[in-house]
C-alpha cells in the first residue's frame, strides 16, 4: 500500500540519520497568521520509544504535535520556521504531500471520535481510501486485536461504533490509526475523556503498541508521563509579562526529567507549583 513517497520517507537519508533519530522536530518559530504561538523547540524522536509533551495550557504541545504530521497544514495562517526531518527528509519539503505524510504519522485526538458506521467499516476506512490490496477483514481483525478491542467487539462488528463506551471508542480509533500501519503513533491527551479504568487499558495499549510503533503523547497527566513515557519535553509559556509564546524548556530521559530536572521552571512544574 505504500507510495514512492512513503517508501522515501521511510528510508533513511544514509548520511544524515542515526539508526534510532526517527524525526528531528526543529521548530524555530511557529505562527498562526502574526501570532508567534512556539519559538525555539527542538525535539527529537527516538524510534520504539513513547515521548510525552508536557507543561501547562497554551503553552504549544498540541500545535507542537501537529506538526510532526503536518496537521497544523489545515488551520489557516500556519507557517512555520524550521524543519522537521522524518528519518532524514524534510516532510516540509515543496515536493513532499502531506496526505502521504499523514498516511506514515497516524494520530488519535482527544476525543474519542468514530465516524457513524460500523466498527468494522471504521477500522476498515483508511484501507479502502488507500485501495489496499490485501485482505481487508484480516486486517481488521489484527488491528482490533492490536488495540486490544477484538475480545468485547468480534461478536458485534457490524453494530456501530458510536454504540461502544468512551474508553472502547478510543480504542477503536486506535485500530482505525493502526490499520493502515502507520510507522508513528501521535496521541493528542487520548486519555482526558476517560475514566481511570479505561486510561489504565489505553496506558497498558501505548506500552503493547511500542514494540511496533514511536508514540509521541500530549499530556497534562504528570503521572501518565512518568508511567508510560521513555522521553519527556517540558514546554512553558510565560505568561506573566504578558507574553504567550509556547517555547521548549528541557527535554530528557523522563526519570531523569522528573528526578532531576536541569531547569527551576520544570522542577517547579513537577512539584505541582503552576499549572
Ligand atoms: N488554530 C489556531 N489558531 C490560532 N491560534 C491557535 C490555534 N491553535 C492553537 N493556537 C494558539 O497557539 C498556542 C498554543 O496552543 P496549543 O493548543 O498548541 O497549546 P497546548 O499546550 O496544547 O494547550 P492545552 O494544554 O490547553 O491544550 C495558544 O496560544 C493557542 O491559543
């Protein structure tokens, strides 16, 4: 199912990767119409790993995300400075279609957010809009599996997904993400709608889903982090001198992150002080 794009994207640029360098988000400035809303972010994505974005409201994590599946495409004013090198090339780059590049970088929202059909017919959807070749219910039945929702659905997969609670929901929008195998995961606060038994169920899913996917996380959940993430980026907006710039702060190992961060701001964070 993939194209010559995908394909390119995927291979690494001999010379400018190192085997775990997945992507290298070089945000130097970010505006929506003559809004600076990020400055100075530079994060990198290491492959198999789960990175959470974290810091409090405003400060850029979900605009940050966007970017790294050119999302943010689709909200007028965006532009941005900098680059983001996705195993080595430019998915910015005049060249590049960002349909292909959302086909490689799959995302879940917030909300939970089935389309009005099936289960079945949700899971299948982006194989039908890519034409896949191979056999559809196969894929289905794997990717529900993957998201560890085959067990309470593979009796009812015609009924609709709207039908199933919120936490079985974001596990289909899961398998729907999954089905077409994408090589990134970004999962903007999957859990925020949920109850804790069902963030647990997503939490345990993000640490199964590892082993085949990157998964970069937006949370405002200090604990999600620490449990589930290898990597944490801490972004601040100050907002005191009325400024509202989002901008990256430190990024690290998440125990190193939370045990011992090299900022005040994000020590402060950490202990609960701003929010
Ligand atoms: N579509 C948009 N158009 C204009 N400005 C936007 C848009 N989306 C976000 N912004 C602005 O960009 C800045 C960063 O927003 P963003 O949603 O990325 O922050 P966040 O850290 O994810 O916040 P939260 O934790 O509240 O979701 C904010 O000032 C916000 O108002």
């Amino acid at each position: 199912m993939s194209t010559p794009l995908q394909d390119a994207l995927g291979t690494p640029a001999s010379s400018q990767t190192t085997t775990a360098l997945l992507i290298n988000c070089a945000i130097d400035r970010l505006y929506y119409g003559d809004f600076l809303a990020v400055r100075d972010s530079h994060v990198p994505i290491t492959k198999g790993t789960i990175t959470a974005f974290i810091g409090p409201s405003g400060c850029g994590k979900s605009t940050v995300l966007r970017c790294l599946n050119r999302m943010n495409d689709l909200i007028r004013g965006f532009r941005l400075e900098g680059q983001v090198l996705l195993n080595g090339h430019d998915i910015y780059a005049p060249e590049v279609d960002p349909v292909a590049v959302r086909r490689t970088i799959g995302m879940v929202f917030q909300q939970p957010n089935p389309f009005a059909m099936s289960i079945a017919k949700n899971v299948g959807f982006g194989l039908r809009l890519n034409r896949f070749k191979g056999n559809h219910q196969e894929r289905i039945r794997e990717s529900l599996e993957a998201a560890a929702l085959w067990d309470e659905v593979k009796d009812k997969l015609h009924s609709s997904g709207l039908s199933l609670s919120g936490g079985q929901q974001q596990r289909l929008c899961i398998a729907r993400a999954i089905a077409t195998r994408p090589e990134i995961l970004l999962m903007d606060e999957p859990c925020s709608a949920l109850d804790p038994i069902a963030t647990k169920k997503i939490e345990d899913l993000m640490l199964e889903l590892k082993k085949d996917y990157t998964i970069v996380i937006v949370t405002h959940n200090m604990d999600q982090a620490r449990r589930v993430a290898d990597y944490t980026a801490f972004f601040y907006v100050d907002t005191t001198q009325g400024g509202r710039t989002g901008h990256l702060i430190e990024y690290g190992p998440t125990y190193q992150l939370f045990e011992n961060p090299l900022h005040e701001t994000t020590a402060r964070y950490i202990r609960g002080e701003f929010s």
